[in-house]
C-alpha cells in the first residue's frame, strides 16, 4: 500500500497534476513545425488535424498568449510555437488562427530565410513582415541553427546577436524569446552559467526548451521553460492527453 502512495505521489509531481489546483499557475507551451494537407514526415502536421487540435483549445477555453504576455494572470493559459519559418506556416496558420482566436510565436533561424533549409520551401523576410502582427509573434531560434552544445558562448553570443540584426535589418519586430535549436543547451554547470548569463546580456527575457511538461509559472528558471513536441501522427486523444501530462512515452 505505501509503494502505491509513494508511485502515486511521483506520479502526481513528475507530471505536474498538483498545478490543477493552482491553474494560474499552469502554463503550457506547445511546439510545432511543419503544416500541410498530408504528412510529409512526423514533424509534419495535417491541416485538417491542426484544425481538430485549435478548435478543441477554443472549446475548452484555453486562454492564448504570446511570450510578451505570458505574465496573464488568466487561467489555462498556452503559448503555440512553431519552429524555423516554414513557408505552408504562412499559408494555412493565418486563416486558422483567426477562425479559431489563437495567436502563435514563430521562432526564425535567419539563414533559414536567407538560404534555404535542404527542400523546404521557407517564408521570406517581406512574408514575416506580413504577418498580421494580432496574431503572429516572431522569435529567435539562432541564426545558424546550430547545436548549443557544440558551440562556445562567444560563438553562441555572435549567432544570437546576428539573429537580431538581420530581423532588425529588414524591419521586422520580434519579441527577445530564444527557442534553443534542437533543444538543446547546456544543462549545468559553468558552461550553462555563462549561457544564461549571455542571455541576460543580450536581453533575451525567456528561452524554451522540449521537457514535454506543463510549467509552472513563473518560476526561477526563465531560460528553461518546456514545451510539449506536437508530432504529425498525434490524434486528437493524443493531443489532449499531451495537454494534461506532456511526453508519455506509454502513447
């Protein structure tokens, strides 16, 4: 009986069930990529079941913010996020967000725009500056898009403040948000120190991880924030239990 109180009781903390006592508190942050009307590949969502997920969060009152409101003290709160810039991002979310009052961060790696990313077609900067601004927030997701960890913080410092310059040097506002490419970043010690330290410097007022569970906000960790990986194959069942407990890897 004690084992089952004490796996009961990991439970319960490990998947964050107790913020359902203190929803204001609970903050979710869901992570998308690509958009379109068949599943290329598992980062891939389809437009008709983005459409279930986005209509299920308007019935059950989720509450949408971008970043820079993300001190609303409303309850069931969610940030959507969508990483790198993909042009299908620019033709299906609009129409989308606006049928179904959500708004979304987008998170651009610049030489993604300049250059191309392998075959995917990626949104231009005169597209980012088209965005309706009520419903689009535009982030940092680095200018490279390289792994942290294989990085030093001067070359972390240069790609960062390169990301800024180039949206700044076409005009476009964007919020100081971070999404680490990958996910990835230090995770202790001296190293993560100076990231965050270097973070702080630069301005930057949050970075966003994966972790797959529901933050509790605010916290003390504003360079670590989870977000809940959204993948093609998700059905809408999925979808929700992801919105209570995150990443369980039983589904």
């Amino acid at each position: 009986m004690i084992f089952l109180v004490i796996i009961l009781v990991l439970f319960i903390i490990y998947f964050r069930l107790y913020l359902y006592l203190f929803p204001k508190k609970r903050l979710t942050i869901l992570m998308y990529h690509k958009i379109d009307r068949e599943a290329q590949d598992e980062l891939t969502v389809r437009v008709e079941n983005l459409e279930k997920q986005f209509k299920y969060l308007r019935e059950k009152n989720y509450q949408p913010l971008f970043f820079k409101e993300i001190h609303s003290v409303s309850r069931k709160k969610i940030i959507i996020t969508f990483d790198d810039g993909y042009y299908n991002n620019y033709e299906f979310l609009p129409a989308l967000l606006e049928k179904y009052q959500l708004k979304a961060t987008i998170f651009i790696s610049t030489d993604f725009i300049e250059n191309g990313y392998h075959e995917n077609k990626m949104m231009s900067f005169e597209d980012l500056r088209n965005l309706n601004p009520n419903y689009f927030e535009i982030a940092l997701h680095s200018h490279l898009h390289k792994n942290f960890r294989t990085l030093n913080i001067s070359e972390i410092e240069k790609d960062l403040i390169t990301n800024m310059q180039i949206l700044e040097s076409h005009q476009i506002n964007y919020s100081k948000i971070l999404a680490y490419p990958y996910g990835k970043y230090a995770k202790n010690g001296e190293n993560q120190n100076l990231l965050f330290y270097t973070l702080k410097k630069l301005g930057i007022a949050f970075a966003v991880r994966i972790g797959n569970k529901i933050n509790f906000f605010p916290d003390k960790k504003p360079y670590e924030l989870c977000r809940i990986d959204i993948k093609g194959g998700d059905s809408l069942q999925k979808f929700k239990l992801k919105l209570i407990l995150g990443k369980l890897k039983l589904f």
